[in-house]
C-alpha cells in the first residue's frame, strides 16, 4: 500500500453531477435545466446549495489535505435528461479528474435517480467511467439521496455507498461526513468496506418525521454507533423512476466481513418490511383535505399538495388546489408557490397595488390541470426571493427566482419564475404574507417543508389531490420496474 504519498500532500477529488429524474414527464430535462459551478466559479464564489461536498471539502482542509474542486451540476427534478445534457456533463467531470491526477480518493455525492435517453442508470454509468481513469486501487465514495435505485452494479464500482437517513433531508453534511470517514480510513488500511444489499420487495413514501418511521431511523443510527456495522443505508427508492432498479432496499457496510454484511442488511431490510402497512403514507384526497382543514378551529393548518411537488419532477404549475379554495370562497389562505414566468413578468410590470386579469398556470401539461382566467390584485413583487432548507448543520439557503403575490379572490398566491418546491415559509413571509395570520396555507411538497413549517402549524395535512406524482403507488403507470413488491403484492416474501 502506497499510503501516505511520498513526496506530496493527500489530493482528495470531488464532484457531481445529479439530478432525479421523473421518467412520467414529458419535459426532457435539458444542459440548459442544469445549474453549473466550474472551477473558476467555485473558486470565486464557492459551493452553492450542497452541504454534503460542502462538508468533505471542510474535513479534507482540516487534516491538511488538498481539496480539489471538480464540476456541480444539479438540474430540478423533471423528466428524462438528454443524452446531450447528461454526457457533456459526465465528460466534463472526468475531463477535470484527468486533469488532476494523482488523486488518492474521490467523492462522488450523487442523486442517484438519474435517468438519461439510452441510459436507465447515470451513475453507474459515470461510476464505470471515473473508476476508469483512476484505476482499482484509488478509493471512491459515493453518496446518494435515500430516494434513489439502488444497484448491485454500483456496490461492485463504488468502495463506499451511503444515502441520506432523514426524510426531509436535513442530514446532507452529515451523510458528507460518515463518507469521508470511512474512505479515509479505507485508504489508511484502518478498514475494508465491505457491502451487502437487500430487496425489502416494497416502495413508498416514508417521511422520517412520524413514528415508526422515526424509531427505524434512529435504530439504523444507534447499530452503528454500537459499532455492529459500519454504516446502514435505506433507499427509500423512487417511484415515479420506472427501471428495473426501482425499489426499497437496505445496504449494509462491515469492515471486511461479507457474510456479516449479507446478515445485517436481510436482517435490517426485513425488519423494515414488517413495518410496511405502517409506513405507507395515505394521503387525503384534496376534497376530504381542504374540508378536514377548513373544519379547524385555529390556523395555520398547512395542507401538502404533494401531487404537484416541483421536487419529484411535478410541473408545479397545477391549479386544481387553487380552483378549489376559490370554488369554496376560502379566505385568509396563502398558496405557493405557482411555477408561472409569464403572469411574474405581468404583475411585475404592473407594480404593486395593480389590480391584473391573469391566466395562471395549467401551461406545463395535462396534469396541471386548466389555466385559471382571473381577476388579481398584486400585492408584492421580489425580484430575488430566497427560502432557507433548515439542515442539521444550519441554514440552507436556495433561491426562489423573481415572485410576485397575488391577492385571488381570498387567498394569496405565490407565483415564481424558478421552478421549486416550498421548504419553509420564507415563500410566504419574504413575498409580504404573514403566515400566523392564515387559517390555511397550501405549499407544494410532499415532505421537505415539514421541519420549518411544523413549529408554527396547528395541523399538517397530507393531500394526495390530481397531478403529475398523485402520491398513490398503485395509480403510477409503472411497466417496467418490477411490481413483486408491496403494496401490489401484500406478502412479497410469501
Ligand atoms: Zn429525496
């Protein structure tokens, strides 16, 4: 083993390119959809919005070592990237390690639901390829987000997997690292990872907020804190991703034992499985939502359009929430955020106080729903509007685009010229709406605006209402993803 290097410092390589991808939208998720930080703009300003290389660069500097910076590209999630979109990319990033060779490890922190035309599994495609230039005996790390396929393919390319445990995910840095630290202690010889997967044969969604959810997480934390594992890993997997790697899993990582590994992670997947009726989130419909929210007796309740969450790959653009509060005559309601340029660009050349006819969204396809044709009074514009992701680290700051509200019948809109989904009431505070004044705020997200908005809810309400990821499995067209699992099969083990 060549390690330290003689002669010169540790070089520690990171980057990524990554997005998910909604293999059901019809949006092709275009280079010109990715946002891209290269060297010179990394070293001018920094990472920007992602925690995890944020953190390896941190433990990298502190035991002296060199960080070198290699390509972030992130896209919103949308459906299927261009080969164009997705090679360039890949090309760049292994262009930047060729060009810094030596390295004596790389750290990858990816999505891992990236779907590209002709290409089912983006990173086991670029892990092949990075793998490729830095040889067998250099060690790669890689991260993904817990809604991702995992793969046995990227258990033989990668010396490290990890997903994040928290949905939402607040644990970014941390995940960053446990990576970091197990890869250093690879390439000392102190460790040997050594990974095992398991098919828990199901699929879902399965916020971390509420037990037992809660309790299976913090047991996969306290096994490695025993020191029984190295690191457990459960990908939740991602549903609206139809490929054959789609699916729930659980990864074990030991220290050299793979029979060890092959036992933790069939015993933890299974235990996970038992768990499977109580996990599985059942939304309302929007109708039994907005009347279960309308019923209360004190505000805010926050209802949850998961249906139409920009994070999944959702247009974000959907009106059947809106038409209903507004068929209903619902007051003292805020509703974010539209994803609509062209009524941000209108209000904004109005100004504020005018009062504007509008067509609201509906535009990005059948699932949004019709445009609304209606009267509205506008109320603020921000040409920069920012919303902090509250991580466990600290604050995550991710920019909104130019918004505009609007004052339709009596509910307030948040309309945006960037495509994403609400993390906190920032949407609503930064656009002039005070959120404890509402008796009724819709935010489109399934579960990422949960930390920030549960201290100031009443109540939180799950809606399952129409749009591009109705959050019901069994209603998603998948075909080729493989359906022996639950909750179309009840005993998949049987
Ligand atoms: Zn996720």
């Amino acid at each position: 083993m060549n390690w330290p290097p003689r002669g010169r410092n540790v070089r520690v390589f990171a980057g990524t390119v990554s997005t998910e991808t909604n293999t059901f939208v019809p949006l092709p998720t275009r280079l010109e959809d990715f946002t891209v930080v290269r060297l010179a703009e990394y070293e001018a300003t920094g990472f920007q919005e992602e925690p995890g290389l944020e953190e390896i660069r941190r433990l990298t500097l502190e035991r002296g070592w060199e960080f070198v910076f290699g390509l972030q590209a992130f896209a919103q999630p949308s459906g299927v990237v261009t080969r164009a979109a997705y090679e360039g990319l890949r090309d760049e990033l292994l262009e930047r390690l060729r060009e810094e060779l030596p390295v004596d490890m790389v750290f990858l922190p990816l999505h891992g639901a990236m779907v590209a035309e002709g290409c089912d599994n983006c990173e086991v495609d670029l892990v092949t390829r990075v793998r490729e230039v830095v040889g067998p005996a250099v060690p790669i790390g890689v991260s993904f987000d817990l809604h991702c396929h995992f793969s046995d393919a990227m258990l033989e390319l990668a010396d490290v997997l990890v997903a994040y445990k928290e949905y939402p995910h607040t644990d970014l840095a941390e995940r960053g690292a446990d990576l970091f630290r197990l890869i250093s202690k690879a390439v000392a010889g102190e460790v040997t990872p050594t990974m095992a997967l398991f098919d828990c044969r199901m699929i879902g969604i399965y916020p971390t907020t509420t037990q037992p959810m809660r309790g299976f997480v913090d047991a996969m934390t306290a096994a490695e804190a025993r020191g029984e594992v190295l690191s457990l890993s459960l990908a939740h997997g991602f549903p609206w991703g139809d490929v054959p790697d789609m699916g729930c899993k659980m990864l074990a990582v030991t220290d050299g034992d793979m029979a060890a590994a092959e036992r933790a992670a069939r015993e933890w997947g299974l235990r996970f499985h038992a768990l499977r009726r109580e996990v599985t989130l059942d939304p309302l419909t929007l109708d039994a939502a907005l009347d279960k929210a309308l019923a209360a007796h004190q505000g805010p309740v926050v209802v949850a359009d998961q249906a139409d969450n920009p994070g999944g790959g959702a247009p974000g653009d959907s009106t059947y929430a809106l038409a209903a509060l507004l068929e209903r005559g619902t007051t003292d309601a805020a509703l974010g955020m539209i994803y609509d340029p062209e009524v941000v660009a209108q209000a904004g050349a109005a100004g504020v106080g005018a009062r504007i006819r509008v067509r609201l969204g509906g535009k990005l396809g059948a699932t949004s729903g019709p445009a609304l044709e209606v009267d509205a009074e506008v109320r603020n514009v921000n040409p920069g509007l920012v919303q902090n992701w509250p991580q466990e680290t600290g604050p995550m700051w991710v920019p909104c685009g130019a918004a505009a509200t609007l004052r339709i019948g009596g509910v307030d809109v948040v309309v945006s010229d960037r495509r994403g989904q609400v993390f906190g009431p920032d949407v609503f505070t930064g656009m002039g709406i005070d959120v404890l004044a509402k008796r009724l705020i819709v935010v489109k997200s399934t579960q990422h605006f949960y930390g920030a908005f549960a201290p100031i809810a009443s109540e939180i309400i799950y809606m399952g209402g129409p749009g591009a990821i109705a959050p019901r499995m069994t209603d998603i067209p998948l075909e080729r993803a493989d359906l022996h699992k639950y909750p179309w099969v009840e005993d998949p083990f049987a």
